[in-house]
C-alpha cells in the first residue's frame, strides 16, 4: 500500500491557512515504514513533522527549483543541524535538479560542504530510478520553464503519479500511465494569451488522466481563489475517474487493483 499525505497544495505562493507544493508518501509495512518527503512549498514542514520526524525520512524529493517547491529547505537544513537530535541524524538523502544544492546553500550563505552535513546530494536525470526497499520512485522529465521532474511512486502493488509542474505533453501520460492516483497540476484556469505550455489547466488533467488510463485524478497547484467545484466540473468532462482537488491534510490510500 501507498499512503498519500497532502502537506500542502497551493499554487505559486500560499494564502490564509494553506501551504504551498509538499507532500509524504509513505511505502511498506510496520517493521519498515519508507517515507518521502515530495517538495518543500512554504508551509509544508510544519505539517511534514504531524507525521514525520527529518531524520526518518528516506529522501527528500524537489521536482523543480522554482519557491513555491523549494522555500522550506533551508529551514530542513536548520533543523536537521541545529535541532535537538540524539544522536545526530545521517545526512538525508535529497534527489533533485542539477543545482539544487548549491541554490539552497546560496540562500543561507553557506557552501555545498555545509550542505553535506544535512543532505546527501543527488541530481536527477530523466528516467532514473530510485528505489528505496518496496518503493521505486522514477523520474519523468516535465515540460515547464526550468528543469522539471515528475515523480511515478510504485511498490509493485499502488502507482501514484505527480505531475509536479508541467504543460502538456506526452511524458505526462508516461508518467501517469495505469496509475491508481494521478496528482496533476492545473494552474491556469484558462490557456494564457502566449500560449507557453508551462502549465496545465483542469480541462487538461482530465484529458489526460482519461489517456493515461488513471484510476483516480486529484488536481493540485491551484492558485488562491480558484473556483475548485468548477475545477473539479471542467475536469470531468472528459475524465470518467473520480476528480477532486487536492487539500492540505488529505489522505490517499492506494491499495492497487487487479490488472
């Protein structure tokens, strides 16, 4: 089984009482629980620690370099040196974009060496696999305004997909292929003026999902004030799957299906 925690889901940048891009996905049974963290929105350690200490974490997984992914790691990198921890804590191992490292050290004032003692650095390439005991997480390079990397979650039983942040394209439907939950972006509410395929709207994560073949689509990255019920309505025209929105402390089971 694969347990989905939404730590935080807004789009762009937070409002009153929501968190930006994170959540926990959380892999095996009770002897050996393996836990994700999946991108640091602002706001989303906080809710990270309701279930999860840093030190039991397995990885931290950053899909792009943008804040609104990004912002609580060097607040992570604090905690993991100066919080009280006995005894201290190994590195975390952190998969994410070329760079990622040396844009968080940049922030604090520190070098990459700083870094190490925190994270283990691993940059990401399109189609690595990670695979952390029952869990295999894969990469899937994204089409958005930086490098990108969406992230397809198995255990040989459950898939998830994150689209992380993304316009349309046909990684997307690699990445969400069969999958019991496709977590997919819809920014925009209607395709913008420029026409730059960085982003996706509601309409299109349906369209998607229904290609994919997921069995379950919740469209996440919505910005504040967004309509979710016309979200969720657009969306279904042309996906037969369950639809919502994802929302800060929701929970997603997946249990997997026969095939």
């Amino acid at each position: 089984m694969i347990r989905l925690t939404v730590l935080g889901a807004c789009g762009t940048y937070p409002s009153v009482g929501r968190a930006c891009s994170g959540y926990l996905v959380e892999a095996g049974d009770g002897e050996r629980l393996r836990r994700v963290w999946i991108d640091a929105g602002s706001g989303t350690l906080t809710n990270l620690l309701r279930h999860a200490t840093l030190p039991q974490l397995d990885a931290i997984w950053i899909s792009h370099l943008h804040v609104d992914h990004l912002s609580d790691m060097p607040v992570a990198y604090y905690t993991l040196r100066y919080g009280d921890h006995d005894p201290p804590p190994a590195p975390v191992p952190v998969y994410g974009p070329a760079g990622w490292s040396e844009r968080v050290a940049a922030f604090m004032a520190e070098d990459r060496t700083a870094i190490e003692e925190a994270f283990q650095v691993h940059e990401l390439h399109d189609r690595e696999r990670v695979d952390l005991g029952p869990l295999q997480l894969t990469a899937v390079a994204t089409v958005h305004s930086v490098e990108t990397y969406g992230v397809r979650a198995s255990d040989g039983e459950a898939t998830l997909a994150y689209s992380a942040d993304s316009g349309p394209c046909d990684a997307l439907l690699d990445l969400a292929e069969g999958a019991d939950l496709f977590v997919c972006e819809a920014t925009w509410t209607r395709w913008p003026d420029d026409d730059r395929p960085i982003h996706m709207t509601a309409e299109l994560a349906g369209e998607y999902a229904a290609r994919a073949g997921a069995r379950h689509l919740a469209l996440t990255h919505l910005r504040p004030g967004t309509d979710t019920s016309a979200a969720v309505e657009r969306a279904s025209r042309g996906c037969r799957c369950p639809v919502e929105v994802a929302v800060e402390g929701a929970r997603f089971e997946l249990q997997g299906a026969a095939r």
